[in-house]
C-alpha cells in the first residue's frame, strides 16, 4: 500500500512544471518597492503602479512614467492605485478624482474628472473594464463610480459605500464586493 504508492511519487514529481521567480525592486530600476496595482497587457508587457508613477517592464528593463498635476499631457500624479487594459490602452488612476488613459504605441497620456462622493477624492481601490467599454470604479470612501469613455460622462453610483473589488460573470453581469458583501 503506502511503499507502492512513495515509488509512484517521483515519477508525479516530473509531471509538474518549475516557476522560475524573478525579484524587481528599486535596484532594477522600479521607482519604488510600493507597488499597489500589477497588469500584463495583450503583449506580454508587465505593468506596474507605484507610488512612484507607472512602470514598465519587458523581463528586463523598467521604463518609468512619472506624472505632473501641472502637466496635462501626463499622469496627474505618481501614486498609481489601479491599473487596467482596454484595446490595447492602459487605465489607471494616478491622482485622486481622475483616471487616465495611456497609449503605450504612442506613450501619451490623456486624463478624465471622474465624479465621486468623496470630498477628499482619495484613491480609487479598484478598476473593472466591462465588456461594452464602461470603466467601473470603486473607492474606499467614494462609492462606485461609472465612466464611459466614449461620451465622457461619468457618475457616481453608490456614494459612500467602500467598493473593494469588481467583476464581470459569463453573462455580463457585475459583481461588486464591499465591505458589506457581495
């Protein structure tokens, strides 16, 4: 029984595939080893939001985005909360009542006012792209706000209710988690 069954446990031990991990922090070029949002876009491209602006990395290099509230044509801000893709553009937010889009083919970056409850327009916890391109957002302390960025209208949907995460089912549709529940 049991020798029988430790002869058949190198043979399993083959069948499963190693992980290589490999460590990136500042040393490699990361502006900071904050990092509060991961994203691998269609390319293979591994995006990162620190709180120290948005990176890019091949398995390589970093390529660092670093933002300016005085400068329109960039980021708002370095401290980058979430992160998402869409057809190819990358969404985040980097300043506390905005979300920008940034294309990674031309490395511009466009940011929108999002409408929020939240005075202190802290940062937003979580992001979900739908499948007709409506970006859903869910703060700690603004509710869940909806962005289409065709028209440029957003709303605030749920004011005042901590949305933690969102998600999209097979039927299209949305699940949100908050602190009170699903």
């Amino acid at each position: 029984g049991q020798d029988a069954h430790a002869s058949a446990m190198p043979e399993l031990a083959l069948l499963v595939p190693s992980h290589a991990f490999t460590l990136v922090g500042v040393e490699d070029g990361l502006p900071s080893n904050e990092v509060n949002a991961i994203l691998q876009d269609g390319r293979g491209f591994i995006w990162l939001g620190t709180a120290g602006g948005l990176t890019r990395y091949d398995g390589y290099d970093c390529i660092t985005y670093r933002g300016d509230p005085s400068d329109p044509a960039r980021m708002g801000g370095n401290q980058v909360s979430v992160l998402a893709e869409d057809r190819g553009m990358i969404w985040l937010s980097a300043s506390p009542g905005n979300i920008t889009r940034f294309n990674p083919f031309t490395e511009e970056f466009l940011r929108f006012p999002i409408s929020t409850d939240d005075e202190e327009f802290r940062p937003f916890a979580s992001m979900h792209i739908d499948a007709s391109g409506i970006i859903w957002l869910g703060g700690l302390e603004s509710g869940l706000s909806r962005f289409d960025p065709a028209s440029g209208e957003s709303r605030n949907i749920f004011p005042g209710e901590a949305v933690l995460s969102i998600a999209e089912d097979g039927k299209g549709r949305l699940w949100f988690l908050t602190q009170s529940g699903v």
